[in-house]
C-alpha cells in the first residue's frame, strides 16, 4: 500500500506543532520577517557597494604549483636579478621592413622603455641585447620590464599598460606586450567577456524554464531574486576576502555560474513544496514549517555536500585553484543562506499569492506528479531493463576516460587578435619555436659555468646565454636555455627534466613555461587525493543524512559513475575534436590540466545535489509507511518534476558557456552540462529509482550499532 502525501483534504490542521528544528527554524524567520529583512538589507548594500569592483580588485595570477623549482626561481629572479623572472613584462618590437639599427624603429623602442621606466612596480628595464632578445635578422626586439611586485600586481601592470604600449605602434613597426603577466592579463580579459556574456544569455532561458515549471510569473521570479541577492553579497564578500588573500579574478566567474544553478535548484526545491503545502494547510506558517522540515533539510544537506565537495580541492597547492573553489564556497554559502532564512519569509508573508500570475493550466498542478508517477511505476515492474540500459550507457561513455590527456593550456586558447598572442607568434617566427619557452636557470656563481656547459649539451636545448652574476652580489648566477620545442609540447617537458636531471646540485630550472608543467605535475600527483577525499566525504555525509549504508554507498557510486561519463564525453569533444567545427574552436589534443581536479568536484557535488532531492523525498515517503516500493515511487512523483526542471535550469546556464570564443569557459560549459544532462536523465531519473526498487528493504537497513552512533535525522514532518 503505497500512501501520498497529497492525500491529505486540503483543510487539514497544520502540522506545525511538533515540527523539527528546521521546521521551528522557518516558522521564527517568519515571525521576525522583519529582522530578517533588515539583516539581509544591511548584507545585500553593504556588500552590493563593493560588487562593482570585484573584477578589478581580485587577482589575476596564481597558477603556479607553491613550492616548486619553477616558483622558486621566480623570487629568486625578483629579488637578485632586477625581477627578470617569468613575471617580467615583455614587449616585442617588430618591423618587416626596418631593423633595431634604424631611427624610427629606435625611437618606439625608446618610447617603449619610457612607458615601462615610469612605473614603480618594474624593478628595471632592460634594453633589447644582441645574441639574447634581438632577433639575428634585427627585424624583432624585446624590451624587458623586470618585476618589482608579486605576480599579481604584474597582470595589473599588464592590464594598465597593454593599451597605451601597443597604441605605440607606428605603420611600420608593430608593438605588442607579451609573456606571462601579459597572457593572463588578456586571457582573464577574454574569460571575462566570454562569462558576463554567457551570463546575459542564461537569464532570460533561465526565467523561461522557471514559467513552464511554476507556471506562474510570481514563483518562477522568487529563486531568480533570491539567487541575485546571494550573487550580490558573494561579489562582495570576495572583494573583502581579497583583502586578506589574493583571490582568483575566475573564482568570481564560477561564482556567478555556481550561484545561479544551485540556487535556482534550491528555490525550487522549497517553493514547490510550499504551494504543496499551502494547498493543504492554507497556513502560510504552517506551510513554511513543513517546507523547511522536509526539503529544507534536503537543501541543507545540498549545500553541505557541496561544500564539503569543494573542501577537498583545497588540498591542491595551487592558489588560483584553490580559489576558485572558495569562491563557489562562498556563494553557495551565501545563496543557501538566502534560501534558509530570507525565502522561507517571503512565501510566508506571499502565501497563496505564490501561485499569482498562474497560466491556466497551473492552477491545477500538485505537488505529486501523475507523469512521474506514472515513469516510477513503470520502473517498479520493469527495474532490470532500465538499470542494464542506463549503466551500460554510462560505461560506454567511461571508456574513452582511459586515454584522456591532460596539459596547461596553450596560446591557443586566447584569441588570435589579441596582443600577447601576436607577439608570442612573432618571438616564435624571430627566434624560433622554443624562444616563449625560455629556461631560466639559477645557480651558485662558483657552478655557473658547469651548469652553462651541462645545459648546452643537453638534447633539446639549441642555445644557452653566457651566466649573468647577480649585481646585488648574494653569489648566484642567471643562466637563460632556449629549448627547440613549442612550451606546449610533449618534447619541452622532456627538455626541461633532461636539463633538471643534469644540473649541479643547489641549481634550481624555471621560467613561464617550466611553472606550466610543475603546476600540471602538482595537480596529477593531488588527484587521486581530492577524488579519494571526495567519495569518503560524500560517502559519510550521506550515510548521516539517510542512515542507510546500502543507498548512500549506490549513491556516490553512480555519481561517481557521471562523472567519469561527461569526461569522457570531454574528451571525445574536446581531444579527439568530435564537434569541433560545429562548437567553433579547434583542439588542442588535451583537456585543459586543471580540469579533472576542479570539474570532478564540481560534477560531483552537483550529481549529489540530484541524489539528495531524490533520495530525501524516498525516505521521507518509506518512514512514514515502511514501505520501499512507498519510497521508489512516491520518492519519484513528489521530486521527478523537481530534478527535471532544476537539470534544465543547470543545462540551460552551462550550456550558455558553449557559445564563448574562449576555449576554456566553452570547456566548463559543456563538459558540466553534458554531466548534469546525463545525471539527471539516466541517473536519478532511471538509474537510481531501479536500485531502489530492486534492493528494497536492503536499501534503507542500518544495523543497530550504527544507528546509535549516527545522529538523529528524519525528513518526515510532524
């Protein structure tokens, strides 16, 4: 006998007097809207008036492995060697018809070193030198501003500067800045763009997607609203937190995507069960309670495990990663909070005026949906056909998982008019292939020229520049390698641990290139770690919420099996170039290094936001009637139409992404909506309900000594 919470007469006395702590919480935000109002009042203006500034004042850089050679290098070049580390500003200054011996092309170059001298944050400017940054045909010049700030501050340098150096361009000689500081510095410009315009686009499908699962324009606006003010505070917060740490300028770009999805979701997820409940109680407090007691505590324990997915890529010692990570943290923590606190005061002061606006046919919509039930009871007498077809899906989208290849992205991946790109290509056309690629190599001056002789006769290596001794005279010595090798080559890694395996003890081998293959080494060796950290943390949080071993176990094991899915899928996409001409880039023969730490916590916490809708509406449905055939098919009429709308939303934002010239953000859209399009379609929709069914009572058993340990969860209201 399977009982629907629907069946209750829509007069029944509210339930509220024996709700749980997150019912008593929603019913005191309620009783003190007012409070509640002002509270996030005061948050929303006080953090909104420093939203503006947010993509000016985080960091630019940060990509780096902490601790490596390669960063070490770098310190030990701007603090002895006049800041010619990776960071430094290169400007190239290229004529096809005129050589550096020539007046006119002197006197841009002279201009150009003008520039550079009147800005403090450049430790010295160091002339083109011939046989180093002058090219042998004397058509190609460097000027090198060298580093007196942190990498950070040199993007900004980068950012000030780009526009009045290449304004310096004359008919006959081109200037373009280059390097490292340089490629961020319009890599987060086209980042940027690609985000705010993707944005722009995902609202207005957004709001569609809203209307058709509300059917009314008043429900469908209040997660849009909410999800806004936490968007508002997050910008905020993360100009605040910069103040105490540099943080990642992309943590504000997931940010806004994270926010915007999962905040959405949450919205959804309550403002469906309060029309649910409004109909039976026509209490709005009472609605409230019950709301906050069933699926407020399955949005709070979304968000925990959200959180503690992102936690785990903390581990990585990379401080753009990492912040990126604090960033979704700290919206998903904002947006949550408006969604306990501020959303349960607005439906209790709207009521029945929720459903205003209605179309129609919403008007009698319910809670429980026929068509779900309907799919569920299918899936009840025919569990195997669906499990089998689903998983066997799911693996053969895995498989590929097993050739994909990772790097740190290439010149590529920024637009071909932007500068830095032009003058990468000219430095490579000037001075060959490996010339972006410059080994920098510091040493004790007493080994200097051993380790000059060592790096010369190193396979790979074309040229070495004469050991240049420190002028503070602290005892080191700069040597600079040119590879043969494009940076973004197999061939330039060889290069670099061919030379590192040579050089004499106390060297140490950087440069921009070098700190591209540390940091790709660093985030392969803390893989296994976050993934491992990852499905424990999931695993257990789980367990505590559902007190179910057996179906908190299916449930990060399919989540995981989505995962792996869309990055196969990835890399058919994005290595092996299948539909490449119809998404508009090229491929790069790799996914992006930082992808499978960063997009595995991402997908995984997203597929365990669908597992907890799912599977806290099963449990809440088997409690009340000890049944599991009650929690399969109850579980999927009162949240089908919940996860649909919700994996529409998601799909629609990341999707949104795909359009972005930018090969990176068109990366993250599509390999993050092809995760949520499969989560939801095979997983929780088909997948997950046929587990239920076919384990039964297994799924929701827990023995009694693990009873008494975990605490005290139910998601019954009442």
């Amino acid at each position: 006998m399977v009982t629907s919470l629907e069946s209750d007469p829509p007069g029944a006395a509210p339930s509220s007097t024996h709700a749980g702590l997150l019912g008593r919480w929603g019913a005191t935000m309620v009783r003190n809207a007012r409070w509640v109002l002002l509270a996030w009042g005061v948050v929303v203006v006080a953090l909104g008036a420093l939203a503006p500034s947010v993509f000016s004042s985080l960091a630019g850089a940060g990509w780096q492995a902490n601790g490596s050679d390669s960063v070490q290098v770098r310190e030990l070049a701007r603090q002895h060697f006049g800041g010619q580390g990776s960071t430094a500003l290169q400007v190239v200054v290229h004529s096809d018809r005129l050589t550096v011996a020539d007046p006119a092309m002197q006197h841009v170059i002279d201009q150009v070193t003008g520039v550079l001298h009147g800005d403090q944050r450049i430790a010295s400017v160091v002339a083109p030198q011939p046989g180093t940054s002058i090219s042998r045909d004397g058509h190609t010049a460097i000027v090198l501003g060298g580093a007196r700030a942190g990498s950070d501050d040199m993007v900004r340098v980068a950012d000030d500067h780009k526009g009045r150096l290449t304004g310096l361009s004359t008919p006959d000689v081109q200037v373009n800045p280059t390097g490292a500081s340089a490629l961020w510095s319009d890599f987060n410009q086209a980042n940027h763009d690609a985000m705010i315009t993707a944005e722009m686009l995902s609202w207005p499908v957004t709001l569609a997607i809203m209307v058709l699962a509300f059917g009314s324009l008043v429900a469908a606006g209040l997660p849009l609203l909410l999800t806004l003010a936490g968007l508002v505070a997050s910008a905020g917060g993360l100009v605040l937190l910069n103040e105490i740490t540099p943080i990642s300028v992309w943590a504000m770009n997931f940010a806004m995507m994270f926010a915007l999805a999962l905040g959405i979701d949450y919205a959804l997820f309550l403002v469906v069960r309060f029309r649910a409940g409004i109909r039976r109680h026509g209490d709005p407090l009472a609605a409230v309670s019950e709301t906050m007691d069933t699926a407020g505590k399955a949005v709070l324990l979304s968000g925990l495990t959200v959180l503690v997915s992102l936690s785990a890529v903390l581990l990585v010692p990379a401080p753009a990663v990492r912040t990126m990570a604090v960033g979704i943290m700290l919206a998903v923590v904002f947006v949550l909070a408006a969604t306990l606190t501020l959303l349960p005061v607005v439906l209790g002061r709207l009521g029945r005026r929720v459903n205003a606006a209605s179309l129609p046919w919403a008007r009698r919509q319910q809670h429980r949906s026929p068509m779900f039930a309907r799919w569920g009871a299918l899936l009840h007498r025919r569990p195997w056909p669906f499990a089998v077809g689903a998983l066997a899906l799911l693996i053969l989208l895995t498989i590929p998982v097993f050739g994909l290849k990772v790097a740190m992205p290439s010149i590529q991946v920024v637009p071909a008019d932007a500068p830095v790109r032009q003058g990468y290509d000219t430095v490579q056309q000037a001075m060959g292939r490996g010339a972006p690629g410059m080994l920098q190599i510091i040493t004790p001056a007493a080994e200097s020229s051993e380790a000059a002789r060592i790096a010369g006769g190193v396979h790979g290596v074309t040229a070495v520049m004469p050991p240049q001794p420190a002028p503070d005279g602290s005892g080191y010595s700069l040597i600079q390698a040119l590879p043969a090798d494009d940076p973004s080559s197999p061939q330039f890694e060889t290069t670099l641990d061919r030379v590192r395996d040579h050089m004499p003890d106390g060297s140490l081998v950087g440069g921009a290139a070098a700190e591209n293959v540390d940091l790709q080494t660093a985030l392969d060796n803390y893989l296994p770690l976050v993934v491992g950290v990852i499905l424990g943390l999931g695993f257990l949080l789980m367990l505590a919420a559902l007190q179910a071993p057996l179906i908190a176990l299916l449930g990060a094991v399919v989540s995981l099996l989505s995962t792996t899915a869309a990055f196969g899928a990835a890399k058919l996409i994005f290595q092996d170039g299948h539909g490449a001409s119809l998404l508009g880039f090229t491929p790069q023969g790799f996914l992006d290094g930082w992808a499978p730490v960063f997009f595995f916590a991402m997908i995984f916490a997203i597929a365990m936001d669908y597992t907890v809708f799912l599977l806290s509406t099963a449990k809440e449905h088997y409690e009340i009637t000890g049944e599991p055939s009650a929690g399969q098919l109850e579980g999927l009429a009162h949240s089908g139409r919940v996860i649909l709308a919700a994996a529409g939303v998601m799909v629609a934002v990341f999707f949104t992404f795909a359009l972005a010239d930018p090969l990176p953000p068109k990366e993250m859209g599509i390999i993050l909506g092809v995760a949520v399009l499969l989560d939801a379609a095979l997983i929780r929709l088909v997948l997950l309900p046929a587990l239920l069914r076919l384990t039964g009572h297994g799924a929701w058993w827990c023995p009694a000594w693990m009873r008494r340990v975990l605490p005290k969860i139910s998601f019954t209201h009442g």
